[in-house]
C-alpha cells in the first residue's frame, strides 16, 4: 500500500520533467561515462568568434555541453572531468583533460554555467608541480593592444626583461624558452606547458617580443602565421560527395594545390602537413589538432587526396 502511494507521488514528478523540455543529466556508476538525456531536441547556437557550438540558456543541463566538429564534449564540474561523445545526449565517456579541443578554451567565461577550475589559471589539467615564476613591477603597468589580435602587452620602454602578456583575462610570462601564466597581473606563475599557450599569442609580430619563441616549429610552424592559413577562390567551388561518405570535395581539375573538404557545416584544410579548420569556405582557417579532425575524412580514399597525411597509414593513427 505504502508503494502504491509513492508511486502515485512519482509519476506526476516525471512527467513534470518530460514536460519541461530541458536537460536531464544523470551520473553515471562510474566516472568514466556520463549519462546525458534531453526531454527535447535542445536548440544549438554557435559561440561568437569560435567555432564551437552550445546548447542555448533555456535548454542547457546542469553541465556545460558543447559541439566542436564532429563530437560532443561535457563538462561535469562535480568531479572536473571531462566527456565526449558522437552523440549530444545518452552515454558521454571519460576523456583526458589535453584531449578538450583547445577552440573550447576561447569560449567566454559568462557563457558557463561552470568554468573548469583547471583553467583559470591557463594550464588544462594544473601546473608542474615545483615550477613557477615571480612577476612584479614597481608601479602598475600600461597595457596596450597589439594591433590585429586580441592580446595586450606592456610598452616595450617599462617592459621588464622578459616577455609579458595579457590575454582573455589571463597574464603569460615567456621567459628563458620556458611559459607561465597566471589570472593576476603580479606575483606567482604557474609554469605553462608549450601545448597549452594560446595560439592568438603567437599571432604578435617578432618586433613585438624580447625573445621570440624558437622551439615551437612542431605546431605552429617557424612564424606565426602557421597558426592560421587563408583560402581564397577565383571563382565559387563546386564540391562533390565523396562515396560511401558524408565528405565533401572540390573536383580535381579545379582544387588548389592543398587538400580541401566540407564536413557537416565545417570546412577543413590540409596543408604542408597541417589542418585548419573554419566555418566558412574562404577566409581565414585557423590551426587545429590532428585529434581534432571529423573521423569521416579518413574514410577519403587515397586517389582522391593531393597529399595524403602520412602518419596515418592504413587506419586513423
């Protein structure tokens, strides 16, 4: 009788929910998946100046949900870890922190319900441990905009001597080959690994730096505008489907000489071993990670490659 009587008290509640039409969240046994259901088909809407997606407001759950190429990322921030998925709701599985696309990390804070701790100090995943750098100055310094980009640097006449930057509400020090950051202007860096530093940092010119930066050619590439790639046009493409896949590329006869697809939306680059990606078909690409690329480009069969990756092999490497 008694759960007769609970039961009549739990199915209004349920239906409440279904009702609502947001997000159900719900934790998974374990920490290496997270279970996500939506009562509705949540409406999406794209992150200004990133090519990331978001749920909006009034049909976010209680995580943070974003789209970013092809899959799905969460954060949970009950346990700060992160999740991906090809699907935006049912089963997301645990992912390593250095696994979040880096475009994640241009988001703005107040689009979050909850920022990841991690981050605030600039380093995914939290600093090296005994490793830090002390930043002072004797009166507060000037900031200026370095022009095209969207990072801040001290008059190069007060400049102490090493490198000093200001960017999305975080300070980064370059210093002796090696980076820290911090979210105050003064005091302890973290040290910063080479992996995590924002690619908009290396997009300041030469003249702009005490000491430039030399080992970085494994990413960005010797200068820094390896960090971007431009994509122009003579005339407006046709593209084509490639069989068997949800690819699509420019004919042969009129592709330029870098490997060039459309992918849900999104268009990508290959080139002198690089990807970039946008969200536009010309333009300015900006530099993303391999881990980064849809897997439906590697079902592009060789013949249809100018330049087939090589460190892809027979399978996705």
């Amino acid at each position: 009788m008694f759960g007769n009587r609970r039961m009549h008290l739990l199915l209004p509640a349920m239906a409440l929910g279904i009702m609502l039409g947001t997000a159900m969240p719900a934790r998974s046994a374990t920490d290496v998946s997270l279970q996500i259901n939506f009562g509705r088909t949540p409406r999406w809407e794209t992150v200004r100046g990133t090519q990331v997606r978001m749920i909006r407001a009034g049909d976010r759950s209680d995580y943070d949900v974003f789209r970013y190429g092809s899959r799905y990322y969460a954060y949970n921030h009950l346990n700060g870890n992160w999740y991906a998925s090809r699907r935006y709701s049912g089963r997301f599985m645990l992912i390593d922190d250095r696994s979040v696309p880096r475009e994640l990390r241009r988001i703005p804070r107040d689009r979050w319900r909850h920022y990841p701790a991690a981050w605030a100090g600039g380093y995914r995943g939290g600093y090296r441990s005994g490793s830090s750098f002390t930043v002072s100055f004797g009166s507060p310094p000037r900031w200026s905009w370095v022009r095209g980009t969207r990072v801040q640097v001290i008059p190069y006449s007060e400049r102490p001597d090493y490198d000093v930057f200001r960017y999305d509400g975080t300070y980064y020090v370059y210093s002796n080959g090696v980076w820290y950051s911090s979210t105050r202007e003064t005091g302890r860096f973290g040290r910063l690994d080479d992996r995590y530093v924002p690619d908009e940092l290396y997009r300041v010119p030469r003249d702009q730096w005490r000491s430039y930066p030399r080992d970085d050619r494994d990413y960005r590439g010797s200068s820094a505008s390896s960090a971007t790639f431009e994509v122009t046009f003579g005339r407006q493409p046709r593209w084509s489907w490639v069989d068997g896949t949800r690819v699509q590329i420019i004919p042969y006869s009129e592709r330029p000489d870098y490997d060039l697809f459309r992918v849900n939306g999104y268009y990508y680059v290959y080139a002198d071993g690089r990807w970039y990606s946008s969200p536009r078909e010309s333009g300015e690409f900006t530099r993303i990670d391999d881990q980064d690329v849809p897997d439906e480009i590697y079902n592009v069969p060789r013949d249809q490659w100018r330049t087939y990756p090589p460190g892809w092999g027979r399978n996705r490497g």
